[in-house]
C-alpha cells in the first residue's frame, strides 16, 4: 500500500486471498479490502453516513469471512460477518439497549465545516426525528483534537437520553486528531494549535447558522486536553455558549509545561513546546486559558476536577477558577466540583460514572429551565 497523506492505517488483517486495512478516510473509520489475486479492492458499505468501525477476533486465515464491529451515533455496537467476495453480512450480535430503545427514531448526519481558513472539519450529528431543526433545540457539542487521539462517533447510551430530551449532539473532528490522516494532526498542535480552537468555534458556528440550535442553547464539552480547549474557546467566543463543561482541563499551560519535574511535562515538547524556547512560549501565551482570563462576561461555566488526578494536578483548575472568580462582569453560574475519590478518568464503577454523567447532564437542564423531558419556552 502506498503512503496516503489523508489516510491513517490503524489496523490490519492478512487472509490467504485478502489484504484487510482498518483505516481513518474522509473523517471516518473504515475497512479496506484487497484481493491478492488481482489488487481489486473495495471498502465495506456500512448504510449510514456517520458511524465507527473495528476489525473484529479473525484468527482463521484460510476463509472469505471478515469479522468485524460496527456502530454509530444511533446504533448499539454489533458484529458483522461479512463475505468478502460476495460482499454480504450475516448480524452476529447487537449490544442490547434497555428501555425501549428504537435506532429508527433517530437520525444522524456527516457534514463539512468549512473553518475560516478554507480547510473542511468533519463533523457528526444525531438528534431525534421529532427535533425541529429551527433553532429552538438545545445542542451538546464535543470535542478534543490533540495528540492525534482520534473522537469517533461511537455509540452512547448516556447521550441517547439527551437525545430523547430533544437535544442535537455532535462530535467536531477538529485539527490535532488523526481523523484525517497524521497531517491532521500536524496540523493542530505545536505552532498550529491555534487551528484546534478555531475549527472548533467554527463547526460550533455552523450549528447556529444552520439552525441546529442557537447560542442561548448550545453547550460544549472536554475533559483534559479537551478541558484546554474548552478554556481556549471560552475565553475566545464567549459569546457562542449557553454553558461549557470542561473536566479534569489542562488550562495552566504555561507553568505545567515549565516545570520539568512533572513527570508528563518533557515528553509532552513535541505536543506543545518548551516554554525555555521563546518562540514557543510566545505562542503558548497567546492560547493558555489562564493566561487569558480578562475582565469579561463568560457563559456558564461547570469545572470538574479530581483530587488524585496525576495528569492535570487539581490545582491547576482551581486557580483558574479563582481568577476566572474575579475577573468575570456576568452573573452566570460558574461551579467548581472536585472529586475526591477519582482520578484523571472520573470515578471508577458503573453507577458512580452515571451519577457524574447525570450530574452534568442536569447542570445543563437546568440552565434551559428543563423539567423532566420537556424544555420550558
């Protein structure tokens, strides 16, 4: 196979008549199938616009069958059996969703931003059938887009109970990710961070100019690097959220990455600089979220960090949110809440996650003036 610069190979499986590529193209995961015979080659039909998919166990070589994963913004994770020659599919497995679940009352949507550069961001979108597409609908919108960690839109049955609420959900694919390739990532981060913030403002930009929502209803959230690129957009569109939830966020750039004695700070160079260098301290300045902070109104704001964290250390958002405390002229909510049983991921066990979930889940209803399902106009 040759070198593809819009391509990332993630995985692969040789078979005695194929060549299988797991591969991110054109924003998506997908698998490529060769033949050794005669190179032809084709990339499996999945059926929906927006989706995720995995090679599977295949530990026969002499066979046609692939076995692999599927899933999407709407439907559970199930294992395909699929003829590569003939090109069929036997379903193997669904995850069951309890609760009545139906993957037909949604729909989901793939579409370019185009970021005001030029370059095109793809972007995921689910929302429930019955969702008016006129402004009214609340929206959650995601993102991450640093160390070529890639966001794909996966199934989540946390986010289903925003979409039966009525919100609009979307994932932003912004620069910093290898979504697109490892140019992609190049693309976002060191001396070209500055494109991960903008992509994201803009593919927040567009569900309002398409009326997916409106800014008096769209949320956004990260955790971690994302939590540095919910600060960044904060402090540069506050005008564009409703509210942002940013959890266990690297917002204190510069004095993280000063201190060599943090165990992640020399490896992270190539992420975004050495502060010793001026060039890259000049540039680090220009985005850290705290070194931001100004005298200005800021949407609402819900920070979550967590006492034993040993990648963003718990004081690095509490001082953000002590200045962010003095220097904000609006009467928004800005809420601080430090776990101090978890880590870096959250708390671990089931239902302790979803008592995390529903605690961000209901910060956002409540600001729409939501009660139970319905969204008070």
């Amino acid at each position: 196979l040759s070198h593809r610069d819009d391509i990332l190979i993630d995985n692969f499986a040789v078979f005695k008549d194929h060549l299988v590529t797991e591969e991110h193209k054109g924003g998506l995961q997908q698998i490529h199938i060769v033949r050794w015979s005669d190179k032809a080659d084709h990339y499996v039909e999945t059926g929906e616009p927006t989706y995720g998919c995995n090679l599977d166990a295949n530990p026969e070589f002499d066979t046609k069958i692939l076995r692999y994963g599927f899933n999407s913004m709407k439907t559970p994770y199930t294992v395909i059996d699929y003829d590569m020659e003939s090109r069929s599919k036997t379903v193997k497995k669904v995850s069951p969703v309890l609760g009545g679940f139906d993957a037909n009352n949604y729909v989901t949507e793939f579409v370019w931003v185009t970021a005001r550069d030029g370059v095109k961001v793809p972007m995921s979108i689910a929302y429930k059938k019955t969702t008016k597409r006129d402004g009214s609908a609340p929206c959650h919108i995601t993102g991450y887009g640093s160390y070529g960690s890639n966001y794909d839109p996966f199934f989540n049955r946390d986010k289903i109970s925003l979409l039966d609420r009525g919100f609009v959900v979307a994932i932003a694919n912004i620069r910093g990710g290898m979504e697109m390739g490892y140019k992609w990532y190049e693309d976002g981060k060191m001396l070209h961070k500055i494109n991960t913030f903008n992509d994201f403002i803009d593919c927040s930009d567009f569900l309002v100019k398409e009326k997916y929502t409106s800014a008096d209803r769209l949320f956004a959230e990260g955790r971690s690097a994302g939590g540095l690129l919910m600060g960044a957009v904060t402090n540069m569109r506050p005008d564009l959220f409703k509210g942002i939830i940013t959890g266990v966020p690297f917002v204190d750039v510069i004095t993280t990455m000063s201190d060599p004695s943090i165990p992640l700070t020399t490896g992270e160079y190539t992420e975004w600089g050495n502060p010793a260098n001026k060039a890259e301290y000049d540039y680090m300045k220009t985005y850290s979220p705290y070194d931001n902070l100004k005298k200005d109104n800021y949407p609402n704001l819900l920070v979550l960090t967590s006492f034993a964290d040993s990648q963003v250390q718990y004081f690095e958002p509490a001082k953000y949110v002590a200045r962010l405390r003095d220097l904000k002229t609006d009467k928004n909510v800005l809420l601080f809440k430090t776990s101090m049983s978890g880590s870096h991921g959250g708390s671990s066990g089931r239902f302790k996650r979803l008592e995390e979930r529903a605690l961000e889940y209901s910060w956002m209803m409540g600001l729409l003036g939501m009660d139970g399902g319905e969204m008070k106009q």
